[in-house]
C-alpha cells in the first residue's frame, strides 16, 4: 500500500495515481518523502545512530551554496 497518491514511473518519469504506468506499463514509485512528526517516537534513537551534532555530521550537511575558500561568510 502506497502512502501518498502521486506516483511518478521509473521507466519514463511521467506521473499518475496508479501502481502501474499508463503509458509505458513500467512500476511507478512515491514521489513525495514520508511526512515529518516532530513527536516522532524513533527521533532520538535515529539521532544518536547517526551521531546528529557532531563535528563529522555537521561537515556532511549540503551548503546551500559553493564557500570559497579565503572569503568570509557575511
């Protein structure tokens, strides 16, 4: 059972509601991320498994945007 509607084909990237894609009969798969509960039972052992605020952690978070080296951050 799938947990949102929107599905979106592995094969041909077109989207609909259905399990199987209309146009090319390819499998389709959830667009959408799971959704977020800030009362999430698991949140503090996912935490500490993923060692969340360490330095090591904290270097592997995207940036928004390219830093060069030698210029500030404004």
């Amino acid at each position: 059972m799938v947990r949102t509607k929107l599905q979106r084909c592995k094969d041909c990237e077109e989207y609909g509601l259905g399990d199987i894609c209309k146009h090319c009969d390819g499998k389709m798969e959830t667009v959408a991320p799971l959704k977020y509960s800030p009362e999430d039972p698991q949140g503090t052992r996912r935490r500490q498994r993923v060692d969340a605020g360490s330095d090591i952690w904290i270097e592997s978070l995207p940036t928004p945007r390219k830093v060069i080296e030698g210029e500030e951050e404004e």
